[in-house]
C-alpha cells in the first residue's frame, strides 16, 4: 500500500480512486486501534488512581488511629482489629468488579486484533490485484467506488459513534461496545474484499475476452471444415463414466457427514451424502452426491473463489498464471481464503500412468499384374480388430502439479476434484493431496484425463504385452550343482596285486583321461552355475514388472521431484 500512501497531489487521487479508498479504509482501521489503546490506556490509569486512592484512605485511617490513642483496656481488642483486618472492597478487586480485569483482556484481543486483521487483509488484497493489473485495478470502477465508500462512512460513523464518545464523556466501555466494534470492523473486511475480489474477476474476464478476440483475429481462417462440435460445447458435453469399483466403504451415518453453506445454485440438500473413499495412500476422500445437472455455476460454496478464478481462466490457450505466494520461496497461502496449501510446492509433482489397450493393425500385400504382365505390390493396412492383430498394451502418462492443486483447493484446506465437478454427478473430496492424486489416477479415464488443461502428458515408450507370454509356465527349478568330481583312488591290494595296481597308476592314459573328465565336469559346473544366474536375475525382472503392472488401473506417487 506504498503506492496508495505516496498519491499526494489532488488530481492524482482523483484518478486512482479504489487505490485512494483503500488507503482511506487501512487508514481508518489505523485510527481505531489508536483511539482504542487511548481508552484502555485511560482505563488503566483511572484503576490506578483508584488503587491509591484507596491506599491513602487507609494510611489515613492508620494515622488518625494513632493519634486517638484508646484506653488501656481497648487496646487489647484493637490490637486483634490491626491483625486481622477484614478485606475491604478495595482489597478484594472492587467488590463486583474484582475479576473485571481479567474478563476485560479478552476485550483489547479481540478489538485490537479485529482491526488489525482487517486492515491486513485489505491491504493484501489490493497488492495482489495491483500486481495482476497494475493501473486498472487502482482506477476501479463505479461499482467498486460505491462500494468502498459505503464501507468507509459505516465504519468512520461506529468508532466515532462509540470511541468518540467514550473519550469525550470519560466513561467506561462496555462489553456490548467492544463487540459492536468488532462487528463494525468484521462488516467493513468483508464488504471491502467482496468489492475488491468482484473487480477482479470483472477485469480478468474483459483481458481473457480481449486476447481471444486478438488471437481470432490473428489466426488465419481455416479452409477445411471440421465436423466435430466447438470448444464451448464439447466441454460441456459429459463424458462416459468409468465402470464403478466396489472399492468404497459403507455410508458414513449422516451425523459425521459434512455439511456446506447453502449454495445458490437449486440442489437437493436432503438428499447429499458422503462417502469414504478407501485408498492405500493415507489419506481419505468423501463424495458428496447430488441430482443435478453437472454443467450448473460453480460458485456453490464448496471451491475457494481463487480456485474458481483458476479453473474458469485457465485453458489451452488462456493461462492466468499463479499468485507469488506460490512461486518459490513463498508461503504458499492462497490470496482469497488464506488457507496454506503445504502439499502444493513448485516442483512436486505426481506421476499418473495409464494403459490403453490398443490393436495394432495388420500390414496385407497386395500383388497386382498389369497389362504388360508385370507385378506390382501394394502395402494395405488392414482393420486390425476384424483381422485380429495382435494387441498392443499402449502407457499414457499425466503429472499433477501445483496448478492443479491450487485450482481443487477449499476454504478449509482440503481438495475438491475438479474433473468429477466437470464430468460426474458428484464432488469427490480429498483430505490430502496424496488422496487427490491416488482419486483422478483411479476414477478417471485417459480422455477426462486429456481434457484437462492443467494436466501435462509426457511421453513414455510402447511397451507390447502379449498374452501368450504371460500365460507362459514357470521355469523349472535348477539343477542342484553337484561337488567337484575326486581323483580316482587306487583298488585294494586284497583283489588287485601289487604289480597291476602300480602299472594301472603310471599308465599315462589312463591319468590324462581322468584329467579330461574332471574338466569336463569342472566346465558343465560352471555352465550350470551360469545359467542359475542368469534365471534368477529373470526371475526377478519378472517379479519387478509384475510388482509395476498397472492393469488393474492404478496410479503411482512419484516422491522424487523432477527438475
């Protein structure tokens, strides 16, 4: 609010008239807290008085006892009287109003802190509007104008109604005043944000209308006629729904089910309900079902109008970029509930893998002779599911990041998913972002998944499987490995003599032959002991693209952060 504070000059500050109100509004809020400290700072002082005022009184009485001097036979009585005074009013806080001290605390929290958080809040919304627009935002309109200037002489005309008054007459201010202050001060908040917020969603919509007529007009007129219906209405149209898995739990009962503020929109609140949704990510997410129609306003309460401003600006070719308190190093707080999104950092990202089942087609030959009795071949692609190609395992990969979470946040700091307010007839919410990741990978298909803007495919390689390797046998087991193979030991000499057993040890052949066999065996061992190996290392490949299989539609959380 700097620049607000600097605009001096008169004709300056006819021109930027909302950044002149808001100046005027944080100003006022100034004030108030100022004349508030005045009046509690009196109101510590008068109880002071009062508390030497009560000392003096009793010095006094001390002294005049004193010099009354009673008879010897009072004495005694007084001297039990001196001891054990019984407790004056002043000693015990006041009479009544003894405990007064503590219950007026709450009194300069509250109001200090009401005017304080207001001004806060005004000035931080006018910073982000200013920074999103620049000099538009601080010229304003006439409808902002008016607005502001309501807020402004309400507020003025309760502190100077009730501060003023106090300060000027010298009395004591009530609880009744502290909460009608608060009130005055909540009420002012409000309205100013509520303008401020109005203006912006009215400029964003006038940029987003004048870049698309400039990219119209920019873009050259396309000679081939498309057959397929336009933007508008494709997203509107709703998208097949995915087969249901029985994989939620039973109904909460309708005491533990959450409740939203009424919503504009005409809906059926008797008939919401919630569900839990069980998931192996450690987070939980409800479904709040409804029988209306899915193309009706958003703006039911349930998304944070921030989330709102996203979801309607943001397109393939309109992108309205993110708050700074989301770049990196901020506090990641949204500018229009204040809520912190902590799962939603730059560069983390969730991975979300797809397969699609996809025929791959046919290649036919065709030969042909002509006249001159030559032959001419002709490559032909044929209908692969009428000719039965075989079937190709297609892997689509999609990454949720910050934007998406940004746009599915609520008020409350949970997640609503957008794709099942786009395409479903009920509003999935998830208590973290690990929830909304495990929901959009397991209850959305690839084509929703594609429509969305703030999703981003990435290309991953082909993988083929085919069903007959998969229904291979098992390996058989491998063959125990046996021991090395001993050098052959003479016979006994009780039935060989001693002369045949010498000859048949010095024989050379005979010890060369036993040399190649235990070769032999030493390289069949080692061969065996490879191939051991080389199947157990399969099998665990194979173990490791089982573990990694996604047929059954499931989606993986990438903790790693991409770069």
């Amino acid at each position: 609010m700097n620049y607000a504070n600097m605009i001096q000059e008169e004709n300056l500050k006819k021109t930027f008239i909302i950044a002149t109100l808001c100046s005027t509004l944080v100003g006022t809020f100034s004030s108030s807290m100022g004349l508030w400290d005045r009046v509690k700072e009196r109101r510590k002082q008068q109880k002071r008085d009062i508390q030497q005022d009560s000392e003096i009184k009793a010095l006094r009485e001390k002294v005049e006892a004193s010099e009354r001097r009673p008879p010897p036979h009072h004495q005694q009585q007084q001297h039990r009287l001196e001891q054990a005074p019984p407790p004056s009013r002043d000693s015990r806080g006041g009479g009544r109003g003894g405990g007064g001290g503590r219950s007026r605390d709450w009194d300069r929290d509250e109001v200090g802190d009401a005017f304080e958080r207001s001004g806060a809040l005004i000035r931080r919304e006018f910073d982000d509007g200013y920074e999103r627009y620049g000099r538009r935002f601080a010229v304003g309109d006439a409808a902002t104008e008016n607005r502001l200037q309501a807020q402004v002489i309400a507020l003025q005309q309760t502190v100077i109604a009730v501060l003023q008054d106090a300060l000027a007459e010298g009395r004591q201010l009530t609880r009744a005043d502290a909460a009608r202050l608060v009130a005055a001060s909540d009420a002012a908040r409000d309205g100013s944000l509520d303008a401020l917020r109005q203006q912006r969603r009215r400029l964003m919509a006038t940029s987003s209308a004048s870049a698309s007529r400039m990219i119209e007009e920019a873009t050259p007129p396309r000679r081939h006629r498309s057959f397929s219906p336009p933007a508008s209405i494709r997203r509107k149209m709703p998208l097949p729904e995915p087969e249901p898995e029985p994989r939620y739990a039973k109904p909460r009962p309708r005491s533990q089910s959450r409740t939203w503020p009424a919503r504009p929109r005409p809906r059926q609140s008797d008939d919401i309900d919630s569900f839990v949704a069980d998931g192996n990510t450690g987070g939980s997410s409800s479904i709040v079902t409804n029988d209306n129609d899915i193309i009706a306003d958003d703006n039911d309460g349930l998304f944070c109008p921030y989330s709102l401003d996203l979801q309607h600006g943001s397109t393939r070719r309109h992108y309205m970029p993110l708050a700074s308190a989301f770049a990196p190093g901020g506090d990641r707080r949204c500018p229009a509930c204040g809520a912190r999104l902590a799962a939603a950092a730059p560069d983390d990202v969730w991975a979300i893998s797809k397969r699609v089942e996809t025929a791959e087609p046919p290649v036919v030959v065709v030969v042909t002779v002509d006249e001159a009795g030559y032959e001419r071949k002709k490559e032909v692609v044929d209908n692969a599911a009428e000719a039965g190609g075989p079937v190709v395992m297609e892997e689509r990969e999609f990454r949720l990041g910050q934007r998406f979470l940004v746009k599915c946040h609520t008020p409350t700091g949970e997640y609503a998913c957008v794709l099942c307010r786009r395409h479903r007839a009920a509003d999935a919410i998830c208590r973290s972002a690990e929830a909304l990741a495990h929901h959009v990978g397991r209850a959305h298909d690839v084509a929703e998944l594609e429509a969305e803007a703030d999703l981003e495919e990435v290309a991953v390689a082909v993988a083929q499987h085919q069903h007959q390797q998969r229904a291979l046998p098992a390996p058989p087991p491998p063959p125990v490995p046996m021991p090395p193979s001993l050098p052959m030991s003479p016979p006994p000499q009780s039935s060989i003599s001693r002369a045949a057993a010498t000859a048949a040890t010095s024989s050379p052949s005979n010890m060369s032959r036993g040399r190649d066999r235990g070769r032999d065996r030493d390289r069949d061992r080692d061969r065996d002991l490879d191939g051991d190996w080389e199947m157990l290392e399969n099998r665990r490949d194979r173990d490791e693209d089982e573990s990694s299989d996604f047929r059954d539609r499931r989606h993986y959380a990438l903790p790693a952060k991409y770069r």
